[in-house]
C-alpha cells in the first residue's frame, strides 16, 4: 500500500492557471492541475492563507476564477487552530531574514505546511520560496526550532512525474 504524497498549494500555483502573460508556466499549471491535482496523485492542501490571498486580488474577475478552483478541484484545508505556533514560527522566518516582512504571508505558508508536517510546498514563487538556497536556510530554522523533518520547497514541474 503507497502512501500519496502530501503537498501544500501556495497561491501563485492558483494564479498561474489564469497567467496569460507566463504561457510556459501557465500550460505547466493548467497540466498540472489536470493530471496530478484533478486525479487525486497527490493529497493536496491549503490554507485560509490562499483564500484570503485571493480574496485580496482587486481584479475581481480574476478573484473570481481563482476562488472557483477552490471548488472545482480536490484540495482540503489544513486546520489552523495553532495559530499561535504559526504566528511564532513565521515570525522567526522573518527575524532570521529568511522572508522578507512584506513577504509575511509566504512565511505563513512555509509555517503552514512545517507544522502540519507536509512535507511539500509547491510555489512559482522562485524569489521567496522556491529556491534550494531559501530551503536550506528555512530547514536550518526549523531544526534549530524542533521541526526536524525537512520541507521541499519545489515548482509544480518538479511534481510532475508522467512515469508514475
């Protein structure tokens, strides 16, 4: 018996479904989105951090699109009751200079998927997430802060195995 794969949505994912100005990206998402996430390969989550991500897009007929994937395809939300823990951890990433503050919300989404131990964030954010330097860096925290299992912080191209 396989155990799925466990991975966490940031909301750029989301939003390069509708990135006609990205159309490499934006076939590899609406690919993705149809082969991996519709078929259920993976357990796919995320957070009240996506949805009010979204709902802070100003172009509503963006807003609205984007919060139609939320219904239209099998992605469950992690329960947020230790937003303690969260506050605290993504408030380290900051302080350690790991995400910048005005990039708080990725540091939710980091704390997010670390205390839910999921082990896979998927983002096309290469600046702030999705870069092995920023991973090891983010590892290096969570260790030094009792989180010992390590996270991959990777791009939907990286999860998409066709031989499987």
């Amino acid at each position: 018996m396989s155990r799925r794969l466990k991975i966490y949505l940031d909301t750029s994912v989301i939003s390069f479904l509708f990135a006609n100005d990205a159309p490499d990206k934006q076939d590899a998402t609406i690919d993705f989105f149809r082969d991996f996430i519709r078929t259920s390969v993976y357990e796919t989550y995320i957070s009240d951090f996506v949805v009010a991500e979204i709902n802070n897009t100003t172009d509503k007929e963006l807003r609205e699109k984007m919060l139609a994937v939320l219904d239209e395809y099998p992605l469950d939300f992690l329960d947020l009751n230790n937003r303690d823990e969260l506050d605290s951890l993504a408030d380290i990433y900051v302080k350690e200079g790991v995400i910048p503050e005005k990039k708080l919300v990725d540091a939710y989404h980091i704390a997010v998927s670390v205390t839910n131990q999921i082990n896979t964030l998927v983002s096309w954010n290469y600046k702030h997430l999705a870069n092995i330097n920023r991973e090891r860096k983010i590892n290096v925290i969570n260790f030094a802060n009792n989180y010992p299992h390590e996270i991959r912080i990777i791009t939907p191209f990286e999860l998409m195995d066709y031989e499987k």
